[in-house]
C-alpha cells in the first residue's frame, strides 16, 4: 500500500478528516480566497461548523459579507460542502478602556 493511501486510511479512520481540511483552510487561505481579500480578512477559528472570520476594518467586513455566497463556495469546494455551515465575519478588535486616562470610573 502506498504511504499516501496509509495516511489517508489513518486519517479517516481516526475521524482527523474534519480538522485536515480546516488546516488546509487555514494555510492556503490566500489560494482559496485570493491574496488581496486574504491580505485583509483571514480565519480566525472554527468550531462545530462555524468559522470566523477577522476583517482588519469595518469597511472589509462589510464587503465581505456581501460577497459571503462565493466565499462560501470556495470554501467549500476546498474543504468538502457542508464541513463549514456557517461564516461569521467581525471586524477589527478596537481598543479597550480598562486602564489609563479613559478609564470608565463607574
């Protein structure tokens, strides 16, 4: 048998196929996605079928929920239809205020 059916075997076997593809995700996201939208937006988690994803500004996470039917397609057409079921985009993590000159006194 060759070493790549053994792997793929082992890998089924031990229900790995899932967290495969979403390293596969992850790693080439600027194949699946493109460079420009990925040098913007990349995956951030992924669990129980939903995957997140982290724009670096509201202005990307707005475009990219609209162009959310395609990206799932991609998605999908790497990692196998309906791994990923659903796509959640956030935008940037602003600033917190819990120390320093604006820290709320309430």
């Amino acid at each position: 048998m060759p070493l790549s059916a053994a792997v793929d075997d082992l890998v089924r076997d031990r229900g790995w196929e899932q967290d495969s593809s979403m390293a596969l995700l992850f790693t080439h996201w600027p194949q699946i996605v493109g460079e420009d939208l990925a040098s913007h937006v990349s995956p951030e988690t992924f669990d129980d079928g939903r995957l997140v994803l982290r724009a670096e500004s509201t202005a990307w996470a707005t475009q990219v929920r609209h162009l959310l039917p395609g990206l799932h397609r991609a998605v999908d057409d790497r990692v196998g239809r309906g791994v990923v079921r659903e796509i959640v985009v956030l935008g940037p993590v602003g600033p917190t205020w819990k120390a320093g000159d604006r820290k709320s006194t309430r």
